[in-house]
C-alpha cells in the first residue's frame, strides 16, 4: 500500500470508495447514511487543493485508490472531515495507516492534535478509533471550531445517532 496526495483524476474514485464504505451502514438500519451521497467534487477538489486529501493505493492491484482521508486544521488541530475504507480493502490496516499519515503531516504543519466526529455506536467508527488511540472529548472540551462542526452534521440529521467528537495528541 502507497499513500499519495490526491489527484484531480483520482476524485470521482473517492465518491465511489465512499458510496461502497456506506454500503455497511445497511446493516446496522441507517439506510440515510448508505444513501447519503459522496461529498461533491468541488469540496474534494478544495481539500485537494488545500493539501489535505489523500488516498492509500493498493499495491496488487494497479495502484488502484482503496480508501481516502480529507480534512483541515480547526482550532490548532487537524480535523478529519471523512476517512472511508472501501469495503474490499478493510481489515488490513489502510484507515490506520491513513490515519497515522495524517498525524504525521499535522505534526509538520505544527499543529498539537487530530480531531474527528464519529457515530458511537458503530464497530467501525468510535470504538474502533478509541483502540487507535482517540479520546471522546466532553462538551466542555469542545472548541468553538468543534461545536460549528457538530451544528453544522446535527443540521445535516445527523444526530438522529448518537454521535461524539474525538480527539488524539499528535506526538
């Protein structure tokens, strides 16, 4: 697996990798979030130009993107818009490495820490992200740039599951 920042041409496939990665939220009976479509190329296409869009390739199969991360920094931290795994490529450490990828480039933009918002009761979202070393933050923990984002996914419905901000030290 190689990660890269993300290419003009690689947009359209992060739509696909994150309409395959909601595909599992069937299950778990939030069809919303499976139907729920992929962020636009015009707000990937600003991550990308920003710096702060990549994908991880697969090394076996062409260098094909299997997963991607987006964010920004918010209030000294770098907050981690999406990251989404497609379903073919899980279980084998891509989302973590993505993620430890991110940490890095944070650390080098100076920034203290990485911060997301996620369901709480999903496997693959705030108990898997605890295990990699996050933390729930507590609302009086939250920064105004946090708060702005969970308005803003509460607005979306999101909150229609139980949700948190999560945050962790960047060493």
């Amino acid at each position: 697996m190689r990660i890269r920042p993300a290419a003009p041409a690689d947009l359209p496939l992060l739509q696909d990798i994150e309409r395959a990665a909601g595909e599992p939220f069937r299950t778990l009976g939030m069809t919303e979030i499976a139907d729920d479509e992929p962020p636009a190329l015009d707000l990937l296409e600003r991550f990308r130009k920003a710096g702060h869009a990549w994908i991880a390739e697969d090394d076996g199969d062409a260098g094909r993107p299997v997963a991607y991360l987006i964010g920004e920094p918010v209030d000294g931290a770098f907050h981690i818009e999406q990251v989404s795994v497609h379903p073919d490529a899980a279980h084998r450490g891509v989302g973590r490495a993505l993620i430890a990828y991110a940490a890095d480039r944070a650390r080098d933009q100076g920034l203290t820490g990485l911060t997301l918002t996620t369901f709480t009761e999903v496997p693959w979202n705030a108990p898997y992200y605890e295990r990699i070393g996050f933390r729930p933050l507590t609302d009086p923990e939250l920064t105004p740039g946090l708060r702005k984002i969970r308005a803003a996914e509460a607005e979306h419905g999101l909150d229609r599951w139980p949700r948190v901000c999560m945050h962790r030290t960047v060493t």
